[in-house]
C-alpha cells in the first residue's frame, strides 16, 4: 500500500514537473516572439509610380539638382533637420553636404540629409543596448529617403539627382539606387546623375565602379548572406546590381574595413551571434571611421574629398530646366 502511494506521488511530482517546463517553455516563445516582432523585418520592394508625362517648365522655387546624403550608423537621428544636420557634429558625411551647400545656392541644388533612427543594436548584448534594431533603423532610412525622393520628384519634375551614402547610409542609398536602376524606384532611373556609396555593407566588386583601392572582399551583408535573426537580416548582393544606373554607380571601400571587405566566406557560419555582435561593433573600428583621410588616388585625394569634387562636377553640368 505504502509502495502504491509512493509511486503516486512520484507520478504526480513528474507530472507537475512537466507542466512547469511546459509553462516555461511556452513563456519562453511568447518572449522569443515579441523580441522577433519588435526587432522588425525588412519590407518587401514595391513596384515604384507611374511615371506621368514631363511638363516642359517647372515651378521656380524647384533646384535643378537634389543632392540625396545619407548618413552612417549613429551619426543621425529621426528627428534631425534635414538642411542643417546637427544630430552628429562629426558625421562623415558633413564633409561631403556642407561643402555643397557653400558652393551652390539652393535654386542650382539642394541637399538633403536623411534623418533616421542610424542604429544596431547589438544582438547578444546583455543588458540590452536600447537601441533600434538593424532592421527597424534601416527600414526607416529607406522610408525616408523614398520619399524625399517622392516629394521632389512630384514637385519637381524636371529636377535631377545625386545619391550619396556611408556605411548603413551606402547600403540605403545602394537599394535605392538597385530599384531606380531596375526601373521600380520612386524617381526615372534618367534624371539620376550618379550615386556614390562609402563601405557599402551589400558591396559587390562587381556590381559598381570602384574608386580607389578595390578589395578582394565583399559587404557584410555579402559575406552573411541568407542568416537572420530577430532585427538583423542578411540580405546578400543586390540581385542584378545597379542596372540603368551601373555605368555611374561609384564604391569607396578601405582594404580591412569589415563592413564591406569581409571574407567572402561567412565570417563565421558556426558561432552566427558573435559574429553578428563583431559587425554591430565594425561601424566604430578605425578603418571604417576613417574615410575621411582614406587616400583613393595618387595625388593624395580622400574619399570624402573626391565625393564631393564628382558631386560638384555633376552639378556643373546637370540640365537647367525652365521655369515658369
């Protein structure tokens, strides 16, 4: 009898010992599926707008130009002016816009930083860093260049375009760069004068024409293509390229820049969560912070300096449309 009521409460022990493990495993999921929901996914491209027929004059208070600048990871924010960028003093690509700025007046061409989120969180970081996600800062970044592109292009018919980009900004400005070239971008692939991309995370060799030194790597994103984890996704190369835009779509990439010179193997496919927390941390290493004063030709030219000579140039010589 004694033996009968032991084996019972032994069975009942098991019992309730499975419905805890049951109980915490099924709180485990839900806290799994918040942080994959929160931690966003990217959207899916969209066909771009019709294109309506281009009237011969444009508005008078449209620039002939738009220069489109998108900034790299932490050196933006969603709620910083997009004429006068102060989010971060040292954003790399100051060195680019406000150069423009001092050598046109805005009727010839207006330049417009993106303001976004410019965030990567950190996937293993314990305790969480509080930042966005990759996913979720980039999503918004192309949500916001698109429609600084819409608005203008809707406004502006005849207006022309420059894109430029650094690190998470490249990768933006590159999408946005794929889809005009493949025809389903917010504005003609033919009014786009040319894009130029610093350490560009989806960087192809073979996909644009390299400036400076041309690494035998590939972007990070490349390098990892195919693995996702909640907020970060690898997206890979940007199936066919640049298209209508390949003969002037320019990368700047410094040899040993891990954002886009990694192996072309996967940095390391067998521990994916360290590896992904190293390329949270590549944004600050010295190669990749140093662009600045990165020589991309003999006569000791920097990247950020021959960026902003070819935006110059373009400028010079972009369409002057009439104005009613």
């Amino acid at each position: 009898m004694a033996s009968r009521t032991t084996r019972k409460r032994s069975r009942g022990k098991l019992f309730g010992l499975i419905g805890v493990l049951a109980v915490g495993l099924l709180i485990l999921l839900v806290i799994l599926l918040v942080w994959y929901l929160l931690a966003g996914r990217l959207p899916s491209p969209t066909p771009g707008p019709t294109e309506p027929p281009r009237p011969d004059t444009q508005s008078a208070d449209c620039p002939d130009v738009r220069v489109l600048v998108v900034p790299g990871t932490w050196e933006s924010n969603a709620a910083d002016d997009p004429f006068n960028p102060t989010a971060n003093p040292i954003s790399l690509m100051l060195n680019i816009s406000r150069p423009l700025q001092q050598q046109f007046p805005v009727s010839r061409t207006d330049v417009f930083t993106v303001p976004y989120v410019a965030q990567f969180s950190n996937p293993i970081a314990l305790p969480p860093d509080g930042q966005q996600s990759y996913n979720n800062s980039r999503t918004q970044g192309m949500q916001k260049a698109t429609e600084a592109l819409v608005d203008m292009h809707a406004r502006c018919p005849l207006s022309s375009f420059v894109l430029a980009g650094f690190s998470q900004g490249a990768v933006i400005a590159g999408d946005l760069a794929a889809q005009i070239g493949a025809g389903n971008g917010p504005v003609p692939a033919d009014l786009v004068l040319g894009v130029t991309l610093i350490a560009d995370g989806r960087r192809d060799p073979a996909q644009s024409i390299p400036i400076g030194p041309n690494p035998a790597g590939v972007g990070a994103e490349v390098s990892l293509r195919g693995i996702e984890v909640p907020g970060i996704s690898m997206t890979g190369a940007r199936p066919g390229g640049f298209g209508q835009l390949s003969d002037r779509t320019f990368s700047i990439c410094a040899p040993g820049d891990l954002i886009c010179d990694a192996p072309r193997a996967a940095l390391n496919p067998f521990n994916i969560l360290p590896s992904l927390a190293a390329l949270a941390g590549a944004a600050g290493n010295p190669v990749h912070t140093l662009y600045n004063g990165f020589v991309v030709d003999p006569a000791g030219t920097t990247a950020t300096q021959w960026t902003t000579q070819w935006a110059i140039d373009l400028v010079n010589n972009a369409p002057k449309p009439a104005h009613s």
